[in-house]
C-alpha cells in the first residue's frame, strides 16, 4: 500500500511541473515527493517547500532533461549528478527545516520540512 501511495504521489508532483518555457513558481506541499525540472529558465524543485513527517522517505524525481543534484545546505545528504528520469531518496528521521540547492543550478532551492 506504502508503494502505490509512493508511485501516486509521484505521479501528481510530476503531473504539476511547467515545462522549460513557463518556470514553475514557488509551491508548496505535503507528502514524500518532490520534481526537478526546467534548469535551462533556471531550474526548479516542486513543490518548493515540502511538508513532512519524522521518518518519511522523499524521493526526488529529475523530470527535466538535465543533470541535477540535491544538495542538503549543511551536508546531511548529497544525491551527487541525477539524471533525467532518475531518482534520489533520503529518510528524515528527525524533525526540523532542511533547506537545500541543485549544487549545477545554484537559482534551484528547496526546503524540506519534516514535524
């Protein structure tokens, strides 16, 4: 059941994501899934701010057709070069606010919020 709800939430966060043309604004959301896209209008995660719970896995999904990273500001994880259609995952497993950046798109921000 955790899985469909994963693969569904994916689905949805991919489904909002502009295309390269018209940058995504700043969102934010609740659940396990964030998207990278559009690096070449200066790139974007979304939902921008993410609301989660301790022990929640987010996975990031690069829907774009460029590398992209995700970058936590104070080094608690590093997904190193994602590829399009590739994914990173990483388990919060203490509450607080996470803010981080594509370290190849440095205009690309987000902040994961985990209570």
């Amino acid at each position: 059941m955790r899985q469909i709800l994963l693969v569904l939430t994916l689905a949805l966060a991919v489904a909002g994501c502009d295309d390269d043309d018209n940058p995504t604004q700043p969102t934010t959301g609740t659940g396990t899934a964030v998207s990278m896209t559009g690096a070449g209008v200066g790139g974007s995660f979304n939902p921008t701010t993410l609301t989660t719970t301790v022990g929640s896995t987010v996975v990031w999904t690069n829907a774009d057709n460029e590398v992209h990273t995700t970058t936590s500001n104070t080094g608690l994880w590093n997904s190193n070069n994602v590829a399009a259609n590739g994914t990173f995952a990483f388990q919060f497993t203490t509450a607080g606010t996470f803010p981080y950046r594509c370290t190849i798109h440095p205009a690309m921000t987000g902040t994961v919020i985990v209570q």
